[in-house]
C-alpha cells in the first residue's frame, strides 16, 4: 500500500515538474499582452499597456506605463492621453473628430412595420448583408468634426448621410482618418460602393473634406484596388498604401507619395509587399515594415524630390524574430513591438544607424526564465518543381535526437499570410512543441516575403503547386531517424482548414490524423455564403456556375476537397465558429457529417459565439484541451 501512495504522489510530483518546465494552455493564456500607444511629445518615453487574464476571477485587467527609449525602469500612469499627441484633435486646436453610427436604411421588421416591436426578423433586398460576424443593420460608422472651444455644438457628419463605413469594417480604425496639417480638412478612408458592387470589389478610396466649402474630394480616382493608411509627413507631403488591382485583396501593397498632385510610387521596383509604415520625423524617409524570408522586418526608403530619384529600400532589421509593428520614432531611434516563435510581443527600440536592437519591456521574462523554449530551425526544402522553399522546424524542449516523436504539418492560412517567427495565442507552435510534437511549418507557395511571383502563384491552383510544396517539406522531415512516420498529423485554420480537408482525401497514407479549423469544405456552398465575393472571384477565378471559365471549373471540381470526400479514412478533427461568416457555419457541419456518416473517427468542436477566431479566453482554454486531446487520442 505504501508502494502505491509513493508512486501516485511521485506521478503527482512528476506532472507538476513538466507543467513548471514548458509551456501550458493555462501559461500561454494568461500571459501578459503587452501594447505600443506612441511617444510622448517630449520624445523622451514610450508609452504601453499591459493586459492580462486571470483564469481563476475570469477577468481582465490593463495597467499603462512608461519607459524612457533609452531603457531603465517603467511606471505606472494614469494620464497617458496628456502625454500622447492626440490625432483627433486638429493641429490648430480648434476641432476635434469623432465617429459614431448613423441609421441610414431599414433592416428589421420594426424598421418597416411599427406594430411588430417584438419582431425579430432581417428584410435584405441587396447583398453585404453581413460581414465577418455581424448583420447588417441599417447604420454605417462615420466621421464628424466639432469645435474644442464649444462643447454644445453640433458635430457635423462629414459623409453628409452616405450609406458607407468609416472607419471601415470590420476591422477599420483611426488609422481611416487624419486632419490635414493646415486643420483645414480631414481625410478619410472607405468603399463607397453598395450591394453588389461591395462583395466582389476591394476599391477603397482616400476622401479630402473641406471644412470651409463642406466639398468632397476623391484624392484616389481611377486606382481601383486598396487605398488605406493615409499620414502626412512633417513637411506637409501625404504618404498612403496602394493596391492596384480590384477585387485582390492580397495584391503587392505599395507607398505612394503625393508629390504635388503627381503620385509616386516607392517600391514599385522593389520585389515585396508593404504591412505598414511610418513618416521620419524630418519627412525625408518613410520607415516600413515587411515579410522577407519568413521574418518581418523593418525597412527604410529615401523619399524622392522626383521619381527620377527612387532608391531600393534598405533593410535595417536582422534576425529571427518579427518586427510586428512601429510604435513610433524620434531622432535615431525608432520603437517597434517584436515577437518570435517562443515569446509574445515586447517592445525593442531600434538604432536607425546600425540596425541595433535594445528590449524595454520585460513583461513576460519571469515565464519564459522558467520554462524551456523549444529550438527554432530554419530548414531550406527542396520542392517538387526544384525551388528552395524555407520551412520551420519547431523541436520540442529537451529534443533528443536518438528519439522518435509525432511530428505535425502546420498548413496556414491566408491563403497569403505569412508564415514568419510569429507568436499566436490559439496555433502557438511553442505550446505545440512542449506537448512534446515536432513541427513542420513550410513558406509553401504563396506566402508573401520571397518576392512577389511566389506569392501569387497560388491564385487559381489552390489544389496544385502549394500542396506539392506542404508534401515535399513533410517527406523530408519524415526521413529523419527522429521522426516518428506512423505518427504524422496534418492540422490548420481557414485555409490551412481547406488544406487539411483536402489532404485528408489524397494524402496517400501519410497522415494518422487530422484538425482542420474553420476550413473551406464545399466551394460551392462556400461561393454562395461567404460575405466578401471578390475573394474566390480572385482565387478561384469566378463563379461555379460560369461553365465557360476553365479555371473556375477546375476550382469547384479538381481543387474542391468534396471531390475526394470518398477517399476519407483517417480520424479528423473539426472545428467551427457559428459566427463565422467567412468561412460559415455549413462548411463544418458538413465535414463533419460527412465523416460520421462514412464512420471515421471524428469530432465537432463548435463555438456558437466566436467568429473565424477563437476570442474568448475560457473558449481558448477548451480549443487548447481538445486540440491535445484528440492529438493524444489518435496519433
């Protein structure tokens, strides 16, 4: 009897030790969020936030701190916004801009009918009728302007009753607005396009309302693809990113200058795309952000007198980590928020000069002091058309290579996003590693970072070239002796879900497993549901009804993981958001109900509440048990 107590308490002590050493769900989702809000005026402190989760009260707290951009100890403040330029207000003092939503149309069964108040019913008669994880209601987000020195009076609506966002939705902010440097009009971002026209066409515009003649000015007419982020320079010069082509939401993203009414653009030559950017303070260089081979990194770019004097961008940021964003910059030393695959964000000031980086926040190092980190290889893959192709290999802590381990390919999303040293709270490779699996994470066929072919070749061969690449990092991987070949899990999101759908009817015995989130299962269906249209209309190459369009057709028939639904025969997981609009509810219903009904081991895990992502916190700890769970299960 003694033998038994000692062995279970010693089974007790062992569990504890692990769940000290690595990475747990409950760690990762109490970890603290750290948040860049800009540089005191004074230029001499950066101001953050810190939130964080606590599972026990299931509650949030934020707390806001300095710290000097040379570094030293943060304190606590309650006063940030007097610290901080504030951009609603204009430079002279006199406005300032506010938003709020104005009810335009009539949606709702008591919008139409007075004597119905309990009704609860939605009336569309055009389409964008939802969007991301929201119906469509009536009002539209706008902006207004007021005087500072009266609080009683009217603000005035600057979209003068039109019936479109601003800042735009779903994810839009105050990066859709600015005053003008002479306070003498406010500049705005939206799509004034409705119905029809709003799904299939990503043409946002950037407006100029004049505050004295109460006019409106497309200062963007004739681009047709995404204007956004517009800011001026020091010098009055105003600076936006620019899409050129309608209807591709993924598109190389560009600077563009306005160099006295003649728009100049900055990396028209360069081969890559732009996330975002910042001014210098002297106007006379803009600061970028990029994905370069399989990184983020900060860039700068000389800013012309004449497109005659374009420069190449220079790249001032080295190292496995991402620069995820600028916070702000001042003299030779600009504030970013960096991340990596085995810590969350912090924030680093950067010397312009020499590219040098120096940590000022420390808000997670007691963690990750006490945890081990997993090992992060960069491995170059040979592929299936004789291209080099990076793929991350993520080792669990303590890896022993005389061992043998499960090993998962991680498909991602997008289908262009990249595939850097990112840092996520629901696919945390980190986490993954410390269950003990072996990570491949491949920069397959259209991930942005390695030049702007490789990004849009995916477009239109959804099924072909990308899923060649996702094999031959996975075959390379399992010729190692530490790879376990009758262990092999396939898993991913959005596409990465389409991904594992897809597979799972042609991976030719490879795989033991399967997890797909919020995966596209029937393109057809998926074509007559999904909100923003002009995404399979770019991707897929049009509608499945277009029997004349070949690419279309073989997107809704080759490259359609119905398709080979029958060829099915490996346990999979599937997970749903019932908010998701973008890749809704029926694509995993019907996964899974086709998996039931052909008696593969499977399971639905469905989130009646939560969108394409998982928000929620005690959501987030259940999608983490049940991903390990199954894993545990069947590989």
């Amino acid at each position: 009897m003694y033998k038994i107590i000692f062995s279970f308490l010693f089974s007790i002590t062992l569990v504890g030790l692990t769940a000290q050493n690595v990475m747990t769900p409950e760690m990762l989702v109490q970890l603290n969020k750290v948040s860049g809000k800009g540089i005191t005026k004074d230029g001499k402190h950066v101001i953050y936030s810190v939130s964080k989760y606590n599972i026990e009260t299931n509650s949030k707290t934020s707390t806001t701190y300095q710290i000097p951009i040379t570094g030293g100890k943060a304190t606590v403040i309650t006063n940030a916004a007097s610290l901080l330029y504030n951009k609603h207000i204009s430079p002279n003092g006199n406005y300032k801009i506010t938003t709020a939503n104005v009810k335009l149309e009539k949606v709702t069964g008591q919008d139409y009918y007075s004597d119905v108040p309990n009704s609860n019913v939605k009336i569309y008669d055009k389409l964008n009728y939802r969007h991301w994880d929201t119906w469509e209601d009536g009002a539209y987000s706008h902006v207004f302007y007021q005087s500072t020195s009266n609080n009683s009076s009217k603000p005035i609506d600057i979209m003068a009753e039109e019936p479109f966002d601003c800042p735009q939705k779903p994810f839009g902010g105050s990066e859709d607005y600015l005053w003008s440097p002479d306070s003498k009009s406010i500049l705005y971002v939206t799509k004034k396009l409705s119905g029809v026209d709003y799904a299939v066409s990503t043409n946002t515009d950037i407006y100029e309302y004049n505050i004295a003649s109460k006019t409106t000015t497309n200062l963007t007419l004739g681009y047709k693809g995404y204007d956004t982020n517009p800011a001026f320079s020091s010098k009055g010069e105003l600076a936006w990113l620019q899409m050129r082509r309608d209807g591709y939401e993924s598109d190389k993203n560009d600077i563009i200058i306005n160099d006295t009414n003649v728009f100049i653009n900055l990396t028209a030559g360069w081969d890559g795309t732009v996330n975002s950017f910042v001014w210098q303070d002297k106007g006379e260089k803009i600061y970028f952000v990029a994905p370069t081979q399989g990184t983020v990194q900060l860039f700068e770019i000389n800013v012309p007198s004449s497109a005659e004097g374009i420069s190449a961008p220079k790249q001032i940021t080295h190292g496995q980590f991402d620069v995820n964003g600028i916070v702000g910059q001042t003299k030779n030393t600009i504030i970013v928020s960096r991340r990596d695959m085995n810590h969350a964000v912090e924030l680093y000031a950067v010397n312009l000069k020499n590219g040098k980086m120096q940590q000022l926040t420390h808000a997670n190092d007691t963690i990750y002091n006490s945890i081990k980190l997993s090992k992060v290889e960069k491995r170059m893959v040979k592929t299936t058309d004789g291209k080099d192709m990076l793929t991350w290999v993520i080792y669990p802590p303590n890896f022993d290579s005389s061992k043998k381990y499960p090993t998962l390919l991680y498909c991602q999303g997008g289908p262009q996003g990249a595939l850097s040293q990112f840092y996520s709270f629901r696919w945390n490779f980190q986490l993954m590693a410390a269950n003990g699996y072996i990570i491949v994470a491949p920069n397959r066929r259209g991930m942005p970072g390695f030049g702007v072919e490789w990004n849009e070749q995916i477009s239109k061969d959804y099924g072909g070239q990308n899923m060649q690449d996702y094999l031959s990092a996975m075959d390379e991987l399992a010729k190692e002796p530490y790879v376990d070949n009758n262990r092999l899990g396939a898993i991913g999101a959005s596409y990465g879900g389409y991904s594992v759908f897809y597979l799972a009817g042609k991976h030719e015995g490879r795989f033991k497993t399967f997890i797909s989130h919020d995966g596209i299962f029937d393109w057809r269906s998926m074509y007559g549901t999904t909100e923003e249209v002009f995404f399979p209309n770019w991707d897929l190459g049009g509608a499945y009804w277009d029997k004349n369009n070949k690419a279309a057709q073989k997107a809704y028939n080759e490259f359609n993981p119905t398709t080979y639904v029958k060829n099915w025969d490996t346990p999979i997981l599937i997970i749903q958001g019932g908010k998701d609009y973008r890749v809704p509810i029926g694509q995993g219903l019907a996964a899974f109900q086709a998996a039931q009904l052909q008696g593969i081991k499977s399971k639905l895990l469905f989130f009646p509440e939560e969108n394409h992502w998982v928000l929620d916190n005690q959501n987030s700890l259940v999608w983490q048990r049940e991903f390990y769970k199954w894993l545990r299960e069947t590989l």
